[in-house]
C-alpha cells in the first residue's frame, strides 16, 4: 500500500514542480521587462533614457565643416593628437541628465552610474584616464580593435548641477593617444553643446 501512495504522490509533485517553475519563468520575464531593467550595451542606455523626464541627447555629426573648424581649433589648443582624433570620429553623442522632476530625480538616486559603470565592465571596456577640467570630471573606457581604439565612452556630471549625469559615446578610428586627447576635450566640448 506505501509503494501505491508513493507512485500516487509523484506525479503530483511532479505537476506541483512543473507549476512552480512555470510562474518563477513568468516572474522573471515580467521583471525583465519592467522599467528598472539595466541596459546591456551603450546604444541600449542611450535608447532608454533618451525621452525621459529631464534626459536630453546631442548627436555630434561628422560633416566637413564642422571638422575643419574644430581641426583648426585643435591646432591652436590641443597639438597633433587631438588633431588627428578629430579626424577620425565617425559619431559622437552625449546624454546628458539634470533632474527636473520629484520622480526624474528618484532615477537619479537608484544610480544612473552604478547602472552604466555595470554595462560597461560587462562589455569589457577598458579603462582609459579620468579627465579633470573646469567643466567636470569624467572617467573614461575605451574599445579596442587591434591596437585602434574603436569607441570611447565617457561618463561624469554637469558642472553646477547637484545629481546630474552625463554619458559620453564617441565611435571612430584612434590610436590611445589620440583617444587620451580626445578624453581631455569632452567635458567641454559637452558643456559647449549644452549652452
């Protein structure tokens, strides 16, 4: 009679297991598609945030005439590497977050930087410098192709602005010290596009 109930018993426990896996798969997907899901690469945080509350995005295209006059820029100020890198950005973009909202500043506080400093050791970025100037501090990672720096990520703050953000992507064709000049730049060519 104990064999019975045991074989009995089975498939119940069975049926009970399969249920309980069942709705942890559906728990799990509806988590996965909530808003507090982290991004997994670059593009996908800038996708994101790009239309929220108190998130503005600046594309940088790379037409003639602005590189012309920012290579003539770079020759009175920055010196052949940061010449030559201006040469070589195919797209540059920056979003940048000042909170303007009860609810855009609760983003803020459950940490836009831990969520990108997170994707970017994910996706093995490597660490390049932290830039100090009077327009901010950012600390940027580069991908590498070879021994050409691919893209150049950037992350850091608005100068003035208490729990500001800012992500910097800048994608071209550099050597590490074309790309270490163009890091020094970017807080201010950010703060220059945002005024």
């Amino acid at each position: 009679m104990r064999f019975s109930s045991l074989t009995h018993r089975a498939p119940a426990a069975r049926l009970a297991l399969a249920a309980l896996l069942v709705a942890l798969t559906l728990l799990g997907a509806c988590r996965a598609s909530g808003p507090a899901t982290p991004a997994r690469t670059v593009a996908a945080f800038f996708n994101k945030y790009e239309n929220r509350s108190g998130f503005r995005t600046t594309e940088w295209s790379a037409s003639i005439l602005q590189r012309l006059a920012l290579v003539q820029a770079a020759k009175l100020f920055g010196g052949s590497e940061l010449t030559n890198a201006i040469t070589g950005v195919r797209s540059a973009r920056a979003l940048t977050f000042a909170p303007t909202s009860t609810r855009a500043l609760d983003l803020s506080q459950q940490g836009l930087l831990g969520e990108v400093n997170g994707l970017l050791a994910a996706e093995k970025y490597t660490p390049l410098t932290s830039g100090t100037s009077s327009a901010g501090n950012y600390n940027s990672v580069i991908r590498m192709s070879g021994d050409k720096v691919s893209e150049i990520v950037a992350t850091g703050a608005l100068p003035n602005a208490a729990d500001s953000f800012v992500l910097v992507q800048v994608q071209g064709n550099f050597t590490r010290a074309q790309a270490e000049a163009l890091a020094k730049v970017l807080p201010q060519a950010v703060q220059s596009a945002g005024q």
